[in-house]
C-alpha cells in the first residue's frame, strides 16, 4: 500500500491524498520539496471503501496506526480529505508525529456545503460516466487557465479508478466530517497550513479557520498559477507554512 520516495534512514514524512486522487500527484507535489528539507515521503492511494469504515478518514486513520507500529514517522500530513484525516488521527496520538503538514482543509466539523459536492459528483458519475463527465468538465474550464491543471489532475487520477469505486469513495467523502476545533486545539504540535486563492472547494477561510484553533500553525497562500506551473509549489508552501509555526502551547 504504501510508496516511499528517497533513501532508507532518512526522517519520514507520510502525506495523504486527497478523495479522488492519488499518491503518484502526492509524489510530484510534495517528494521534491521534502527531500530538499531532508525527509522522505511516504505515501498511498486511498484505501478502497469499507463498508465497515464508511468515513474514509477513518479508514486513513487505520492505515496510519498499522503504518505507526512499524515505522515512526517525523512529519504527517495530507491534501483535503488527507489533511482532515492527518489532522484527526494527529488529536488522537500525541507525539506520534513532529509537526503537521495541512494542505487545502476543505471544512471544519460536521460535513458541509462544500462536502456535498462531493456526493453531488458521485451522483453524475452515476448517472453519466467518468469520460462524459471529464468531458464537461473540460468544456466549462476552456479559457479559464486558473482552473485548468485542476482538471488535468481529475483526468489522471479518475481514469485510475473503477466507477463504482469513485462513486463510493466520492459519496463517503460527502458523508465524513472533518476535525473539530476541539480535536485541532489538541495537536500540541507545530503545524503547517496551506489555502489555495480563490478554491471554492477548499475555502481560505477554512485554512483560517485551522490555523486559529491549533496550538501552533502558520498559514501560507498560494495561487494557481504557481501550482499550474509547478505542482510542488504545495509541497514548498506547506514546508514554509510549517518553519512559520510558532512554538506550540500545548493542548488547550
């Protein structure tokens, strides 16, 4: 399950996907910056749905105390979903990592509007297919280059999917909640936050909103255009996000 990018002995940094994408975009976005920093990166694709562990949060945080019992790790983080399943695992297991590497939070708490998009989107894959979908979805993007490499990674990552895998995947997704302001003032460790400008889909105020309740976090913006451009431009971020961190308080 997991995919390990640099040498063996070097500090592990265990980055987690986001719904609908994979560990080979979690490579290029993120083994460059973290070797430069001197970690490996350590990631996966998503585990397939659970009918047992219905949250796929949940079924992350699984993954991640198997993962745990046999190799500790010095960094945790994820993108998204990802970053809400680092983030809830992170409240549960004090000292299990050094510091958090919060990419994108979509929302806080209960699932929300923007959750449901999620299962908005399984439901036209449902009913129309994943080609037919990318297709429109390739249309309402023309001449809107902001948006446009956030396509190219659906077309990638979707392709590498079962229909009925990216249904339930995207519909669990819809249904998970993501870390509390509670369970963030718990991490009493350093923590890194991105936003994405302008991402109706991962709002800043979101990011914002992490940053607040966590003992101590920094928060980095960037733009599409750096991430159209360069992928890693998140992995960077993250990392300054992180070096921007305050000393921690500890659990509040």
């Amino acid at each position: 399950m997991w995919i390990r990018h640099g040498k063996a002995g070097t500090p592990v940094a265990v980055v987690l996907p986001g719904s609908g994408s994979t560990a080979e975009f979690v490579g290029r976005a993120f083994a460059g910056p973290l070797a430069a920093a001197g970690h490996a990166l350590v990631t996966a694709d998503p585990p397939p749905p659970d009918p047992d562990a219905p949250d796929p949060a949940e079924a992350w945080g699984l993954a991640l105390d198997a993962l745990a019992a046999r190799e500790p790790f010095a960094l945790l983080g994820g993108v998204s979903l990802g970053a809400h399943a680092a983030a809830r695992w992170a409240s549960r297991r004090p000292g299990a990592a050094g510091g958090l590497l919060l990419v994108l939070p979509a929302w806080t708490g209960p699932p929300d509007a923007v959750a449901a998009v999620s299962g908005a989107t399984a439901d036209e894959i449902d009913r129309l297919g994943v080609e037919p979908l990318l297709a429109r979805l390739r249309t309402l993007t023309t001449g809107e280059a902001r948006a446009a490499w956030v396509v190219d990674e659906l077309h990638t990552a979707w392709r590498s999917r079962g229909r009925a895998a990216l249904v339930a995947e995207l519909r669990g997704v819809a249904a998970s909640r993501g870390p509390d302001r509670a369970e963030l003032r718990r991490i009493a460790v350093r923590a890194g936050v991105v936003a994405l400008a302008g991402d109706p889909l991962h709002p800043a105020t979101v990011a914002r909103d992490w940053v607040t309740a966590l003992p101590a976090a920094g928060l980095v913006t960037v733009d599409h255009p750096a991430v159209a451009a360069d992928r890693a431009a998140l992995g960077a971020a993250v990392l300054r996000a992180l070096a921007a961190a305050g000393v921690p308080t500890g659990a509040r």
